[in-house]
C-alpha cells in the first residue's frame, strides 16, 4: 500500500517538454544593429523575449529544438546560436532557416533594433 504524500508535498506530473532526440546541430544566426545602435540593446531585447522565443519555436519545430543563446560580437554585430537536433543534414538545414524566420519575425514584432537587409546562416553538426 502506497503511503500518502507528506504534508503540503504533492505528486505532480513532469510537464516539462521531452528531451530533444537525434543528432545535434549549431545553427549560428548573424545580425547587425541598426546603424547607430549598440548590440547591448538589442541582446537586451533578446533576453526579455527569451520565454516568448523558446516557446515559439518548440511550437514549430517540437523536438527538434533544444535551446539558443545570444552574444555580441563587435561594435555593431551579434549572434544567435540555436541548437538543434534534426535526423539528416536537410533537416538541420530546414530547421535552422525555420528558426532564424521565427526569429526575425519576432524581433519585427517587438521592434527590436536589427537590420535584417543581410544576415548569416551557418549550421554545423556537432
């Protein structure tokens, strides 16, 4: 017989997403600031959409997202690391421009201070 929980302590279930599965990927996105803006703004920017970013694309791309980071790298220029998991190197491909889209748009939408006209995309597996 199975004893009840303790005072206060609840069983809850795991609602955490599973554990992203397949090879793994780095899909590196590189940006520049708006002329005249510093990449710390703009990294602000990032960290406040963190949640917002991380839902959005476990919503598009499920399992095969794991995680991102941002970080300057220049007077005018950042990066956008996602990690990816993806069963071929096609997939890697396609997930990546997916997440850099996903990205973009929501960078538009919260009017952060990038400029989109040109950027990079390298994704590598790791």
């Amino acid at each position: 017989m199975a004893e009840p929980p303790l005072d206060g302590m609840r069983e809850h279930p795991n609602t955490s997403p599973p554990e992203p599965s397949g090879p793994r990927y780095s899909a590196r996105l590189a940006l520049s600031c708006e002329r005249g803006e510093a990449p710390g703004e703009v990294l602000h920017a990032l960290q406040e959409l963190r949640s917002v970013i991380d839902d959005r694309l476990r919503a598009d791309l499920g399992g095969r997202y794991d995680r991102h980071r941002a970080q300057s790298v220049g007077a005018d220029k950042l990066t956008v690391t996602f990690i990816l998991r993806a069963a071929t190197h096609a997939d890697a491909i396609r997930s990546a421009g997916l997440a850099a889209g996903t990205l973009a748009e929501l960078l538009i939408d919260h009017a952060a201070r990038v400029d989109l006209s040109g950027v990079a995309l390298v994704v590598r597996a790791q």
